[in-house]
C-alpha cells in the first residue's frame, strides 16, 4: 500500500519541476507522418525510463519507427503494460494562438493555465504525468505497486502498421503482463469522468470504379461529356454499385451475412447502458456535432444501444470527374470511395472484406476494386475484470463517479493486446482533461478548477489507480 | 463573282503579311476567365474591322467583357452575320514548349510550320485568317460578295452568360442578317473536311445534398465516421438519390417524361447518317477516346444514331468527405454533384431542371438543391439551306467532299441566332486544320501538306465561299 498523502503532498510541491517536464518533452517535436524528430523524442522517452529505474530501456526497432520499451521491475506479484504512444498528428499551415512546439502556459476559461502544444493532450502530455506520478512514489520512499512493462508506440498515427507487426513478434515478451493500462485524462470540460469498456473494430477500404478494369467507359483519362451518349460511364456504374449495399435511409447494411457475427449486447452491458441512459445529454451531443436529429430520432437506451452496438458502413469520402468551380464537361474515367465498416463482436474486419467482395461479385461488379487500408479488430472487456475495478476505485478515492460506457463507437488498437493470443484486460483512465486533439491549440489543463482536475490531480489519480490495483490483488 | 485565281495568287504573294497578323494577334493575350488583356484584344480586333471598311466598328458593352461588333456595306443584296469569339481559354501552369504568347512558327510533322499559341485554333487564329481573306479580295480590286455583320464576343469561354444578354437585346439589329457563318479550319489531322448541321443544348447543374437542408445527419462540418451508427448520412442520401435517375447501366433516363419531347430524326438527318456510316472510323475514335467499346456495343448506323439523337444525363464530376491519401475517418455533412444533360430536338433546358426538381421532389429528395449554371438550347439547320450548300460548294471548289453530320453531341451558342427569335440558319466552315484547343501546345498549320490545307488554303476556301455565297444567292 502506498502512502497517498505523502506522495500527494509531493506532487503539489513539486509541480513547477513536473510541468517543466511536460514541456520539455513537448517541445521535442515527434511528428511521425513527416518522420520529424520522432527518434530524438524516442531517445528522451528512453531516457525518462531509464532514470525511473527501467534498466533495460531501448528501442525495438519495428521496419519503420522504433517502440520504445522498458520494464521496470518492483518486485511485485503481478505486471502492468503501461502502453502508451510518443507519436502526434502535424501541425505544418494550422494557425494557433501559441505556436504548437512552444509549450507555453496559457489561461483558457475556466480551466485557469493550460500548456498548448501538439501532442498536449493525445498523448504526449498524460504520458509524462504518468511518469511524473511514478518518481513521486518514489521520491518519498514509497514502493510502485506493480511492476510496470513500457511499450510506447511511434506509428499510433500511421495507423499502427507497424506496431502491429512489433507486438506479434513480441507476443512471448508481452504476455507477461496481467493487463493494460493506458494513461490518459479522461475528464470532459465539465469535469465528467468518461470510462469506456470495449472498442468497435473497423475496415477502412477504397472502392475504385474504372473504364480501365471495367472494360467500358473511358480506360485512361476522363473525356468529352457529350461523349456520353455513345460511352459508359463509370460514376452511373459506382452509383448503382453502392446503391445496392445500404437500404434507401442509407442505415441498414444490404450485403449478404453482413450481420451474422454481431453477438448481441450481454447482461452486464446492458445493465451498464439502462445506467447510462440516466446521464445521457443527448442535447449536448447533438449540438456538438451540429446534428438536428439522430437516426430514426432515437433516444435514450435505444439511442445508445444504436450507438454502440450496431455496424456500419459508412461513406468517408467519394470523389471522380471535375470538382472545380463552374462547369467543365467531362465524362470521368473513374471514381473512388473512401468507406470504413465499423466492427462489433464478433465480427471480423477480415470477413467484411470477402463479404463485400462478394457482394460486389454478385451484382455483377467483379471489376470494382476493393483495397484494405487499415484494419482494427474490435476489443472488449469486463467490468469485473480487476484492471476496471482498479481505475474505479482509483477515480472514487479522489471524490469521482465513472460514467461507464460498455463500448465505444469508435476504434483504437487496443486489440492488439485484448485479443488472440495475448488476450490482455485492458483499461485506460486518470483524472485531468485537455482538448483539440488533432486540431490547433491542442491543450492539457495544469491548472484546473473544482471539477475539472490539474496536472497534480491527474498525476494523485495515476497514484490512486496503482494503488487500488496492488490493494485489488491483495483482497483477490 | 469574285476573280478567285486573282484573289489566290495575292494571297499566296502576301503570305509573310498574314502570318505576321496571325502572330500580331495571338500575342495580345485575351484570357476571359483571368480578364487578362480582353478589352486590348477587343480594341486591336476594332482596328482590324475599322481598316477594313467597317465604318460603324464599336464595343458594345454586355455587363462584362464587350462584344466587338461592326458592319462592312458592300452594297450587296445579301447579308452574312460573321460569328467570333476574340476571348482564350487560360493557360497559366501549363506546359507549352513554345511559350503561349510567343506565337512561334514551329514545325509539326506532317503539317510542316504551325504557329503555336494560345487562342491559334479556338479562334484567333481562324478569325485573322478570315479577315486576311476580305482584305485580299479588296486589295485585288473585287467587291466582297455579301454584305457582313461582325459580331465577335469576348466571354465565350466563361459560357457566353453575358453574350446571351447581348444578342436578346440587339435582337432587331441582328435580325438584318439572313444566315451566320462562322470561320472556322475544319479539317482533321488527316485532311478530311468535317460539317456539323445541328448542335445539342446542354443544362449544366449541380446537385447538393446536405445535412444542413435535410435536417438529418450533420449539419455544419464532417463529423467522426463512428457517428455513423446513430448519425444519418447525406453522402448516402445522394447515393439513393442518383441511384433513381438512371436505369442501372446509367444509359436509359428514368425521369418522368424525360423523352417526351424528343423528336425524332427527319428522313434528311437519316439520309445524312446513312451516307457518315459509310466513312464513320470507329476504331479511330475508340483508340482516341482509349475506349473499348461503345454502349451496348453498337456499330455504323445505330451507333450514330444513339450518338447524336439521344438525350443523356452524365455525371461530370461528385465530391464529399475526405479525398486525400490514406484512412481519414469521416462522415460527410454534404456532397455535390455536377451534371449536365444533353438536349436534342424539341428538348428545352428549362424542362430538364423542372423535371429533374419533379424526380426529386417524388423520389422525397426536395432537400436537395439544383443549381443551374449553364444552359445552353440545341440548334439545327438543314442541308438544304443556302449557306449550307454555298460552304459545301466553296469545298468543292477546292478540291474536298465534306464528311456532313447531321447533328453534333457536343453543343454551342449557335441557338442564340438559329432559335427564336432570329431563327438565323448557320453553318461554321473553312479549310485549315489546327488542334489542342484548351490544352498545351495549341496550334494552327500555316504550311500544310498534300492533304492539309495551310494558311493561305484556308483564306483561299472562305473567298471560295463566300463567291460560292453570292452565286447561289442569285441562281436562287
């Protein structure tokens, strides 16, 4: 057990150091789409570990950019995968009020001092409060209550293609741990505490309609739209062939077996949703993503049932022939579009794939090519398990309630670890907010107020969290 | 009737001079779109029609760029409206091999010395050409043979919005003429002599649907694509709504009464088509279009039928969502689509819009926007009119049987003058050959080969018409 006032008197005494820290490592700048100074930051993550006391810290190369890994040993009984990323979005032609590798401390009402910077909040900011709460613990005397396995992505946003191809390779190593943690600040602006328990998988694919493989229409370059009448047009072809894979209102998937694998919602989620559907704001929501109605103007349970455990395809984007102002006449040689399936258990992003080929084959559009770009499984866990519970405890020792959410809509990769063969529990949390991920003037919240925590409480929750794991495991 | 082997030997003697004036005027620079030297060019086109007699030469303002007008008296019974355009096509990032404003004299196999410029073929070049061919006939001490109108406009290449304005205001005025003809160098890479007797209209609009004028799905900005499963979708809605318009090969139109007025074609256009079918090169056109087959895999006579007959509904260009490279998650709040429609006798580009508005409306689109951009009415002449036969026999009298085609797919402003209320026949004509108009490396042959007229062939076949002209007009 750890001495949280001690460690908690600590942090608030030295929390100018800790905020120091947070800026230096955002002013390293790891931008991994231009691949600008994503090892130098690498090399300063490395070095924090290694100062925690990880011994073996390193690199471990992965074809692209490094994971950064260190296992810190407390001679604990059980092991955590800190996971975490060092990687953020560009920031190249984005107009911010403070430049995004300055790191400076700036009012933002009514959280008091922020520090903006890119990669402040998603992910770069938690992650040195996670660090900052371990050498507190330390610090004082105090012993970490699990021994903690680093693993630091730097291709989070390059969709992960590489760090995929590091944890199957690493499988043996990784399946030590007992779960996943992930450090985050998972307060919204009015202070709420957002839990969620299970992740959408998700197919993202391009469909191309061409004169070329189709074998009618323009094969090479888009021609004279008064050609029409004598040439095939591959933009009427894409719009029947997509015409046929949702019903009319767009919201129900036509394709053969789409459905099959859809498990429906279980006893604990759908206890964890009538609870849910208590604090719902579905009015916030709506304004916030500017969105009059939701579909078929669903609302409370349904609404959330809907949300989280329904399947989609969605059009992401679809674009051919002349977008330009005014009116060129052309007859396009092909069109593209952008979709992506979101994925519940059990299905698979693999089976969406040959679903849809399929169907595509059936209707008679065995010419349209379909290309994969970037596959998510789906991940889950249970409320019981002790890594949930832990989080949970952790957020009431600091006065909070998780709203809990059974699922997420959206995806991340954490199936990495949660499923086959590592099959890890998983769950991310820590008190603390910031906001305009991928957006400028990208912020984490130092000061805070009297619902939305700061730094300091961020990092004490992190404290709370390891805490009431090593207390969970005890009582189990 | 004109001494033509006088008029023939000046011009073959005056060569260098015409070229220079070619040049002269390709290299004042007329860009409509960028209103890049227009009014210059205008006033430079002025002083060629004040040198050449016309007496009353003047801008006549349209609200935009003016349309250059003046009439040549040559006290003759008869009078021809001289249709031009004096504007270009822009050509900023191009690239030329011979600098757009240069005007060089560059060799082109087979066709020996081209002037290489912007405007040299679309339609500068021909206009000069034109005037060279008047200035000849006077030079020499003959009488041009019918009296002219010179009516050129200077924003043909912003669709001739503000000309159509002009024309219905100075309808009495130009209603003195009785035919237009337009210069033109109409022979094909190969020499071959190529009329048009009829023009579809097009109506050329763009669809919009948005979540903004649905009340569905979002409203304002593209919002996270794992809203789909309780957002509805307006790139979906569009998808459905296009799905409706066309039969699922995109070739038949499903809009109510959309065939209602079209006319079928006369015994004279079937003759006509008999006789193209003969000639028609469809290998060729297929390999310049990089097409492998027509609709329904059609030849000869059926193929040109479908070609030039039928009304059509094409799909110009669509957008939405994300474009760019790899996997940005998005649900689109809105996609675009332009179209045009082709027109063909007794369609009118006002019953296309109000019919396509009547389609949506039924189909419970009504949210989705029309709007029109650019309508442009068929237009048709027969064989049998006057300045049809008289260009023909201007052709003959070189030594060339046109390739006659009833109607054309593609569609001019030529209905401002052949509909009500001028009901002007046309015809467009001359010798020459020139090509890549609106693209790199426009060019015009001044030299010429066996089977290519070059410059003076082409000033030589407009004096053969226009005494072509006056001879029919008094046989007739």
């Amino acid at each position: 057990m750890v001495d949280f006032q001690k460690v908690s008197k600590y942090i608030d005494a030295h929390l100018n150091e800790h905020v120091k820290k947070m800026q230096e490592f955002l002013r390293q700048p790891s931008v991994s789409a231009e691949n600008y100074g994503v090892r130098e930051c690498a090399q300063l993550l490395k070095s924090y570990l290694l100062n925690l006391g990880c011994k073996d810290a390193r690199f471990i190369e992965t074809g692209s950019l490094p994971a950064v890994y260190g296992e810190y040993n407390a001679q604990a009984e059980k092991t955590l995968l800190i996971y975490m990323m060092y990687d953020t979005q560009p920031f190249k032609g984005e107009q911010w009020t403070s430049p995004p590798l300055e790191a400076s401390l700036v009012d933002i009402a009514p959280f008091g001092k922020c520090v903006i910077a890119r990669g402040a909040i998603n992910t770069k900011g938690p992650l040195v409060a996670f660090l900052n709460a371990l050498e507190s613990i330390l610090a004082v005397g105090e012993k970490i209550p699990a021994n903690l396995m680093f693993v630091a992505q730097g291709d989070e946003e390059l969709e992960s293609t590489h760090f995929a191809k590091f944890v199957e390779e690493h499988k043996t190593m990784l399946s030590k741990a007992d779960a996943l943690f992930g450090p985050d600040a998972s307060q919204d602006q009015q202070g709420k505490v957002i839990m969620s328990l299970g992740w959408k998988g998700i197919e993202y694919i391009e469909l191309e309609c061409s004169g070329k493989s189709w074998g009618k229409g323009p094969a090479e370059f888009d021609i004279h739209s008064s050609d029409k009448s004598w040439v095939d047009s591959p933009a009427w072809r894409m719009v029947h062939a997509l015409a046929t894979m949702t019903s009319i209102d767009g919201n129900r998937v036509l394709i053969d077996d789409w459905y099959d694998n859809v498990r429906l919602p279980t006893g604990e989620d759908l206890e964890l949703i009538d609870k849910l559907a208590e604090t719902l704001d579905e009015e916030t929501i709506k304004q916030e993503m500017k969105v009059n109605q939701f579909i078929n103007d669903l609302h409370g349970k349904e609404l959330l049932l809907q949300y989280l455990y329904s399947t989609t395809l969605n059009i992401d984007g679809i674009w051919g022939g002349y977008t330009g102002p005014g009116s060129k006449t052309v007859l396009p040689h092909k069109v593209t579009v952008k979709m992506d399936a979101r994925l519940v258990p059990d299905q698979s992003s693999e089976e969406v794939i040959s679903k849809i080929r399929k169907h595509l084959d059936k209707h008679g559009y065995a010419d349209i090519a379909i290309r994969s770009l970037d596959p998510y499984e789906w991940s889950k866990v249970s409320v019981k398990e002790p890594i949930v519970q832990t989080v949970i405890q952790g957020y009431r020792r600091l006065g909070y309630e998780p709203e809990i959410w059974p699922h997420n809509a959206s995806s991340v990769p954490y199936h990495l670890f949660n499923r086959k063969p590592l099959n890890l529990p998983f769950c991310d949390g820590g008190l603390g907010h910031g906001g305009r991920a991928h957006a400028p003037d990208e912020y984490f919240v130092v000061e805070g107020n009297e619902r939305v925590m700061g730094l300091a409480g961020c990092e004490k929750s992190y404290v709370a969290i390891l805490d009431a794991y090593a207390q969970y495991r005890q009582i189990e």
